[in-house]
C-alpha cells in the first residue's frame, strides 16, 4: 500500500511524482487542495484548514472522501495529526511525504523529527520525505544496504540522536565503529556503485540522498 501525503508546502518544491504508483491520497491542509489542483482524489483531508478561503475549503469538503477538521491551536501539528491518522487506517502503508521539507525552518524541523515520536516508532521504516532534491529515510540500529536513486549523487548519515559503532561501508567516505556523542550529519558522502552499507548499534539515523 503506497500512500502519498502532501503536506502544504510549494508544489515547487515537489519531487517528480508517478502519481499512478500510489494507492491512497491524504491531504494535509492545504495539501489537500494542491491534489485537487493536479486532478489526484483525496482519500483522507486532515488540517485545521486556515491557509485556504471559505470557497477552497468548500470545494476540499465537497470532494475528499474522508476530512478531519481540528481546530487551529493544538498540541499537534496537522502533519503529525495525518500521518498519524494515515498509520491507523493503513498500518503496512508506506508513506512518501511531500511537501513538508521547504519554507519556514520550523516546520521543517518538526517534519525531520516526526519518525523520533514514540507513536511513529513502530513504522519508522515506512515513512519518506522527498523533494525536488532530496530523500530522506529512516533507520533503527541494525545493518542495511541503501540503494542508490537514479538521479542522486549524494549521501548522507544523519545521527539524529547519539550512536555507537557508526560503520559506513561502499561509500566514498568511510567509518569503522565510530561513536557519535552528540546528534552529527555525515555529509556530503558520496556513492560509488548502486548501493551503499552502513550499520550501527543505538540511536536513529536519517539517510539523506541529495543531487545538486
């Protein structure tokens, strides 16, 4: 089950997009219209919908299948209300998020830092972030092989906790059982064949592969 949850940022900020590959649209406030606007349904709209005006939240209500409205002052944000919501009605999805990573930097950074909240733990392998650059996933500790995005050159190890025993294998820049005290971007990597090996002990690690 592959979701795509657009989150409302610009649609310039947007990474290609087969929208055939996905099962299930989810809206996250405005996002919800710019699927519309690009002729996609909307399976599930989720926000407090202040960024649109009374005639495009209206044609939002007429046509997703599914909304939930939320008040403007939450604990939550509306990205975290969908992508929580999205995980209760599809628990194997996953889920390509989307314009959630340009604009104003807090709402990056609480996108960056969405798969660290406990009730996201359980499906932190499920949960992407793309854009027109980048895409980041998810890792627990363990070993994996990251396999090299056609259009991307660049890789990155991002400890977003600290780490033990950091090993970066079949990359042009190499580590052998680093510990890393405090949260650290390995940046600026780069792959030299299709895939790429890295393992660690403890902590969460984001994997960013970026072209210019």
């Amino acid at each position: 089950m592959n979701i795509l949850l657009v989150a409302g940022g610009s649609r310039k900020t947007w990474p290609q997009l087969d929208f055939s590959s996905y099962n299930i649209f989810v809206g996250v406030d405005r996002g919800s219209l710019l699927l519309l606007e690009e002729g996609q349904s909307v399976d599930l709209a989720v926000g407090d919908f202040d960024s649109l005006s009374k005639e495009e939240y209206s044609m939002v209500e007429r046509r997703a299948k599914r909304i939930h409205t939320f008040p403007a002052e939450k604990d939550d944000t509306d990205t975290q209300l969908a992508l929580e919501e999205a995980f209760r009605l599809f628990p194997e999805g996953l889920v390509t998020v989307v314009g959630a990573t340009g604009g104003r930097l807090d709402h990056f950074l609480a996108n960056l830092w969405l798969p660290m909240e406990e009730r996201f733990q359980p499906f932190i392998r499920q949960i992407i972030l793309k854009d027109e650059q980048n895409t980041i996933s998810y890792y627990l500790p363990g070993e994996y092989t990251v396999k090299r995005e056609a259009d991307k050159k660049y890789l990155a190890y991002c400890c977003l906790t600290p780490v033990e025993n950091l090993t970066l294998k079949d990359s042009k820049y190499l580590l052998e059982h680093q510990k890393v005290p405090v949260p650290t971007s390995y940046a600026s990597n780069e792959f030299v064949g299709d895939t790429a090996a890295f393992s660690f002990d403890s902590g969460m690690i984001a994997v960013i592969q970026s072209r210019d």
